[in-house]
C-alpha cells in the first residue's frame, strides 16, 4: 500500500504545479478575447491605433501564453504519472473531455496563434481578424472541456462501476458534458478569466495615464478593458459557482464548510457572515450571522434545508457500512465467485464502494474495519473546515473590490474624466493582484472542499496515486519548484521591461518612449 | 454501430495516426531545434531557422498533446502504466520540453547575446531529450518492462530508471535523434536561405543514409538477440479490458507477424530504402520531395515497430500476463467509439486548416528579411 507520505507529496506536488498553471490561463482567456475585441474595431473603423493596440498586448499576451503552453505540459503527464490508479479506475470516462479538448480546442488555439503572431502581413485584415477570434473561440473551447472533467471529478454523472474492469465506465456521454456541476463552473470559470484579462489591461493602461504617456493609446485601452471588465465581473458575480452546491453530497460538504455550518438548521438557514471555525469541537466561534440568506442564496427557496456537517457525517457513516459491504463482494465477484446472487448483491450496493475504499487508509483488508475506523472515516469525509471557509471570503471580497473598481472606472471613462482623476488610476493598479487572488482561492476551494476524494463519492484520493516512493516526489517537486520559480522571475522580468517600454515596443514611431528616451525611471 | 473488436483495431491505428502525426510535424521542429548550434553560427542564423518553424512549433506540438489525451481516452491502462512507470523518464522529457515554448517566444525579446545563447542551449537539449528518450522508451517496449498488477488492477513497476538505459534501447534512442534531425534538415534545407540552407543540405545527405544503417543495425539485433511475446490462451478480442484473463509466453523472436503476413516485409523495406531516397533527392535539390520521402519514412519506421509488437502496446518482463494489448487495455466500447466520432469530424477540420496555415506561412526565410525588419520575428 501506498505510504501517507507519498499521498499527501503527490497532492502538493498536484496543487502546486495546478495552481501555478493557473497563473497564466485565466489571464490567456481574458486578453484573447480582448484582443480580438480591439482587432474588430480596428477592422470596422480602420484606425491604426486599434490595430497598433491589439499588437502591443498581444505580446504581453504571448510573453504570458507561452508559459501557460509549459506549465500545461505538466497537467497532462501529471495524471499519468503521479496519479496513475486514477487515470486506470476513471480513464474511460475523464480521458474523453481531455482527449477532445486536444482536438476541438489546442488545435484551433495553437495552430492559430502562429498566424496571430507571425501573419500580419501575409493575410488580408478580415482573414487576421478571424485568425484571432478564433485564438479566443480555441482557448475558450479548452476551459469547457476540461472543466466538463473537473466538473465530472465533483459530481460523477453518466459512469457505472465495471467489476471486472475494475473501473468506472461511462455510459451517458451526454449526462457528462450537461454535468450541472460542470456548466456553471465554466461560466464562472471563463468569466474570471475575462475579469483578470480586464484588469491586466485596466491597471497597466492606468499606470500610463498616470504617468502622462501615450494618453490617447491607454485611455482607449482603458475604456475597452472597464467595459469589458464590469460586464465580465457581475457575469462571475450573478452567474458564481453556488447554484453548483446543490448537486450531490460532495458539493453539499464543501457549501456545509464554507458556511461552517455544522448543524442543519430549519429553513431558510442564516449566512455566516464571519466566524472561527472550530474542527475539534464542531462549533463556529464568535459567528456574525444573516437570517435567512444562506437559503436564500444555497437553495434559492425559503423553505429547503441546507444539510450541517454533523448530519452529513452520520450520512457518511451509512454509506461507509455499505461501501464494506460492497467491497467484500467485489473480492468475491473477483475472486471466482462470480454468479448471479453476488452480481445481484453487488449492485445493490456499488454506489457504496466508494465509501469502502475510504477505509483503506485505516485498515488495508476493508471489510474487518472496527467501529472506530468506521467513525475515524465519517469524520474523513469533511475536509478541514477554516481554510475553506476563510479562503471563500478572500475569494468573495476581491470580487466585490473588483466590481466597485470596474464600475468606478466604467463610470469615468464614460463621463471622459478617467484620465485626470488620479485617485481612480491608483485603485485600478493597485487592484492588479485581486483577480489572482480571487482565482487562486476559487481553485483552492474547489479542490480542497472535494477532499477526501479524488472523484466525489467515488474514489478517495488516498487510493488514487502511483505507487512511487518518497524519494521520487520529494526530488520531483524539487525539479518542479526550481524550474518555475525561474520561470517566474524571468516571465515578469519580461513582462516588467514591455510594459515600460510601452506601445513603443512596437517600433512604430508613433509613441511617447521612442521620441523621448523611455520610461526607465519607472 | 461498430463491434468492439473493429474500434478496438481502429484505435489502435488511430493512436498510430497520431503518433505519425506528431513525428512528421513536431519532428521536423525538434530536428531543427537540435540543429541550431550546428547550422546557424550566427545569431541572424539562428533566427532564419527558429523562424522557418515559429508560426507552426506550437500546433505541431498539440499532436503530442492529443497523442497523450487520446492514450487517456483509449488506453487508460498504458497511459497509467508507462506514465507512472517510467517516471523519471517522462519527467525529464516534461522538463525538457519546457524550454521550447519559453524558448522560442522569450529567446529574441532580449538584445543580449548571453541571453540568447542560453536560450539557443534550451532549445537545442529542450528539443534533443525528448528525441531520445522516445526512442529509448520504444526500444524497452520491445525487451518488455518490469511491471506487473494486483489483483484490483494497480500498475506497480519495479524496474529502475537506469535499467531503462540498456544497450538496445540506447541505440533505439539514437535512431530517434538521427531520424528527427534527419527531418529537421530535410525542412530547413526547403525553407531556410542563405548558409543555413547550404549547411541543412549537407546534413540532410548525411544523416538521411545514417538512419538506414541505424535501421538494419537495430533489425539485425532485434532478430538476432531479443526474444518476442506471444499470447498463449485463445484471444479473446470483444470482452471486457481485464489483462490478467490472458496467459503471455515467450517466444523465439518478435517476427511471427511477418511469417504470418509477409506483405509487412514491405515495412522494413520502405524503412530502409526512403532513407537513402531522401538523400538522393537533396543532393538533386528537390527539397519538397526530400521532405516528403523523410515525412514516408518516418511513417513507414512508427508502423513498422507498432506492427512488430502487435497486439503488444506494453509487455511485461516481470509478470507475462500483466502484458497490455490492444485486446485488453482499452476503454469501454462506449467511450471508444464515442471518441471515434470525435476523431472523425475533427482530424479532417484541423488538417484543412493547419495545411491553410502552412500555405499562408510558405516561403523562404531569409537572413535579409529578418535583420531588416526585426520586430516581426522571433
């Protein structure tokens, strides 16, 4: 079996390497879209500006692409390699989305991302204006469908369990792609990805107003990336993640601890507005609570419960009785017993299986757990409860910031007067950070609420590594953080000397930094 | 509307389509990566060939990509197993190729010329590794990997890293490095102007026949010195994916197949002879035909060695009947021909545009372009 060591390294090595990747994606869809909004209206009014604008992010976007391209390498080994029980037990039904993400959207965002760069004279306007609508549809394509993945790692739909598979196997490909779960994490997943797009060009064309260079070139950028980015930002806000709570018992779990909610309470539940959560001794502290919200906003009904921790603990506990069960036939189904009376048996109970494997990481042999593994697992079955619910309301106040930063700035740019109040420029660059902020908790919470399980109600994450040793990951997350750490402080270096130079990047002539020596005091 | 055993034969091509795929397009770009030092020694030179091949480095990488996806999708058990197993292995091509993306786009935004060469190395061992260790990983397919599965289907392998770096399996890795460079010449010398052109011509005569002796060096070993595998219960090809419901053996040698249907003798053939084609046709200076014969032989040495273990993907040295086949490591009959579909109504889809962007990119790269008109290119 495999240690509790090399468990808990493959889900760092995961998370880190995750969230790192997450870095310069949300960014990716955001500023494609964006670039191809400043191409169509450079196309329709044939104003240079337009097109000398979408060059210029368009490099800062290639500069933040090509990291992303890396750093994506590494998601798709990282099943095979660090997760490898995982990649058999659900191959068949989360190789699918992965496999067709290639081939709808790397494809088309890959192929054309080499005409967006290098074909600017070699196609006509309206053909380069399609290449990189098309860059924005490709990449947009790929969070579909690898959050129909991700979604179906949350809530499980359309698969059976195959006992001589020994895997889970699909059987409604139609139930997988219209996952709920799935559905309304990509919109609020691609959404943030539009409010960090927008943010990115917000600040920077702010830090050029403020210093008083290429006026006209940023306050048009400023203007796009306000518009675009308050849309975007209430679309993440109204369209958010929690109607997705609703849908199975991981989900329920993961609304239960973001809330700290260890009692049910009757309907409609109030919201803890904030508190300490209390793990040990299954309390919030010092809680601020809003009547009657949390079943507003959970179920949006007045009169459905939402489930506390404690009563889906004792639910657990059931399912984990069962899952022994399930788990015992299962040995006999593959041991030679396999006749109509333990198929029968077995399938009665296989939703449960899940739950029995949930004991492996107490007992090897499963069926002879003791009443206390049996409860050591029901208690499994909650992650902890403060980094969820602490990172939620990080996550939940950089939206709100970020929704009053838009809006002032919309609101100015409408009324022209964007560029001579400072005070409005400082906001919008020092809110640069919030979106990855934002976007990094929302993984956060989504990925660590799921825990113990690698696929919700399923199969634990405990069960799910490769077997490797400790050695192996210890000197893999050393290769990983090495190389990315580099990687890093050589990205924003980059990043760093074209935002200075500014549009003049482009050698045009046209700009502020090519007549007068450059920004370098910046 | 098919039978498993049909989608499971047509998965089993399809996986090969996309492994052509990728040796045939990321191929010529790793090639000519490997060869920056070599051909360009000035950094103007160095930009004609990164820029012969940066509009179309990152599509042709996706066939990598997909190749990996679609070995998810079709065969979860060979991706778990070789993935995992082969750990250290697959990382270090991971590592290696993080340094083509950030390569090719970070490389030019810099003016320093310590910057660049850093850069140029990156590329060069970036693109050099993965060439390699592909090689080397086909080459230990066919002496069979030390892994072996419990009795609930989990891959445990229990070989080393080192013991993947075997003689044959070595020479396998070179017959990679030699058949990429090969191809990257092959395409610089049809898309590169000035010295480079001069000097991809000479290494594309050179290497091309190297690779055939290679070829015959490999075979004659492969016959003379490794045993095969065969499946010695009756083959079941439309029942569940369950490895261990087999028994494997081991057999004289890996060509019963071509006793069987000697037709496949063509494969060997073609293997050897495109080779020694491609050098024949660059010394005439027909360089769209040069590429094409190295694009056939690059087709005709993946078919031959998918032929030659057929219907091994992935034997095991350790336990005969953890061996993977096509007949039982694949996805549920469901999932294989839902991917099917997929396969059908896109891979026509990004031929047809991927053949537009190569059309709409077509031309020379000349080393005047590139230093009159910087800010462009890479």
């Amino acid at each position: 079996m495999v240690s509790e060591t090399v468990v808990e390294l493959s889900r760092w090595q995961f998370a880190l390497t995750a969230l790192y990747h997450f870095l310069f994606v949300p960014l990716t869809l955001g500023l494609s879209f964006m670039l191809a909004i400043m191409e169509s209206v450079y196309v329709m009014t044939n104003k240079q500006i337009y097109k000398d604008m979408t060059r210029f992010w368009g490099k800062l976007f290639g500069i933040n692409f090509a990291l992303g391209v890396t750093t994506g390498l590494t998601m798709e080994f990282q099943f095979g390699t660090n997760w490898a029980y995982y990649s058999h037990y659900v191959g068949d039904v989360f190789g699918a989305p992965l496999a067709i993400e290639g081939l709808m959207a790397f494809f088309l965002e890959s192929t054309f991302i080499g005409l967006f760069f290098f074909g600017w004279d070699r196609l006509s306007r309206v053909q380069h204006l399609s290449v990189t609508w098309l860059v924005a549809i490709g990449s947009n394509f790929s969070a579909l469908w690898i959050l129909i993945a991700n979604g179906w790692m949350q809530n499980p739909v359309g698969a059976y369990f195959n006992f001589e598979t020994m895997r889970m196997e699909m059987d409604s490909f139609t139930e997988v792609i219209f996952n709920p779960v799935a559905q309304v994490k990509f919109v609020h997943t691609v959404s943030a990805g539009y409010v960090t797009g927008a943010m990115f060009v917000l600040s920077i064309s702010a830090l050029y107003l403020l210093l008083n260079k290429d006026v006209g070139f940023a306050r048009r950028s400023f203007a796009i990336a306000s518009a675009f980015g308050l849309a975007s930002i209430i679309s993440v806000i109204i369209l958010g993640d929690e109607s997705g709570y609703e849908v199975g018992d991981v989900q329920k779990v993961k609304l239960a601890a973001i809330e700290s909610e260890w009692e049910t309470h009757p309907a409609p539940a109030a919201f803890t507005l904030i508190g300490l959560p209390d793990q040990e001794n299954q309390t919030t502290d010092y809680a601020v609570r809003i009547p009657y919200l949390l079943g507003l906003i959970a179920t949006r009904s007045t009169d459905t419960e939402v489930t506390g921790i404690k009563d889906l603990i004792t639910a657990s506990e059931v399912r984990i009785r069962n899952g022994m069960i399930a788990y015992g036939l299962l040995q006999k189904l593959r041991n030679g017993e396999d006749n109509a009376e333990n198929r029968a048996a077995f399938s009665a109970v296989s939703d449960d299986l899940g739950y029995g494997l949930l004991l492996k990481r107490f007992t090897e042999n499963v069926v002879d757990a003791n009443e206390e593994q049996i409860k050591a697992a029901a208690r499994d079955t909650i992650p902890q409860v403060a980094p969820i619910f602490w990172t939620f309301r990080i996550m939940v106040a950089s939206g709100f910031i970020m929704l009053l930063t838009f809006a002032t700035a919309f609101y100015y740019t409408a009324r022209r007067r964007e560029h001579k109040t400072p005070w409005l420029l400082k906001l919008c660059l020092f809110s640069l950070p919030l979106p990855w902020i934002a976007i990094e908790t929302g993984w956060f919470i989504a990925e660590f609420g799921r825990q113990p399980w690698a696929i919700g109600e399923i199969l634990p994450t405990y069960v799910a590594t490769s077997n490797l040793t400790e050695a192996d990951l210890w000197m893999s997350i050393a290769g990983f953080a090495s190389l990315y750490s580099l990687f890093l402080v050589i990205e924003v270096y980059l990043m760093m000397k074209y935002i200075r130079k500014g549009p003049s990047a482009l050698e045009t002539g046209r700009y502020d930094n090519e007549q007068q020596g450059g920004l370098q005091h910046v | 509307m098919f039978d498993y055993e049909t989608l499971r034969l047509v998965w089993w091509l399809l996986v090969g389509v996309l492994l052509i795929g990728f040796a045939v397009t990321d191929g010529f770009d790793l090639g000519a990566a490997m060869l920056l030092p070599l051909l360009g020694k000035t950094d103007t030179e160095r930009r004609v060939i990164i820029n012969t091949i940066a509009p179309h480095w990152d599509g042709n990488q996706v066939w990598f990509v997909t190749a990996g996806g679609a070995l998810f999708a079709a065969w979860p058990l060979v991706y778990a197993t070789a993935f995992s197993g082969f750990y250290w292995a697959m990382l270090l091509v991971l590592f290696a190729l993080f340094f083509r993306p950030i390569g090719f786009e970070y490389r030019s935004k810099m003016p320093s010329q310590r910057w660049r060469n850093n850069w140029d190395r990156g590329l060069c061992i970036g693109s050099f590794v993965p060439a390699l260790v592909f090689g080397v990983a086909f080459g230990n397919l066919f002496l069979g990997v030390p892994f072996s599965f419990d009795e609930f289907t989990r891959p445990t392998y229990s070989g080393s890293f080192w013991a993947l770096l075997n003689p044959f399996a070595l020479l396998c890795g070179l017959t990679s490095v030699v058949m990429l460079i090969s191809h990257g010449a092959t395409w610089l010398q049809m898309r590169a102007g000035g010295e480079v052109q001069m000097r991809a011509r000479t290494t594309a005569a050179l290497t091309a026949p190297m690779l055939s002796l290679l070829l015959i060096f490999a075979g004659v070993w492969l016959v003379t010195a490794i045993p095969g595998y065969e499946i010695s219960s009756a083959v079941i090809s439309d029942a569940s994916s369950n490895p261990l419901s087999k028994t494997v053996a081991r057999t004289d040698d890996w060509f019963a197949n071509f006793a069987t249907y000697p037709q496949l003798w063509l494969l060997p053939a073609f293997a050897v002879v495109l080779p020694l084609l491609t050098s024949l046709l660059t010394k005439l200076a027909l360089y769209g035909w040069a590429f094409l014969s190295s694009a056939l032989s690059i087709t005709a040495i993946i078919l031959l060695a998918g032929t030659t273990l057929f219907p091994f993907l992935m034997p095991s040295s350790l336990d005969l009947a953890s061996s993977l086949t096509l007949w039982d490591a694949t996805s549920s009959q469901l999932t294989l021909e839902i991917m099917l579909w997929v396969v059908i109504f896109f891979v026509p889809l990004i031929l047809a545009y991927t053949v537009w962007s190569y059309y709409k990119m077509w031309g020379r790269v000349e080393p005047e372009a590139i230093e009159s008109n910087s800010i462009s290119f890479y």
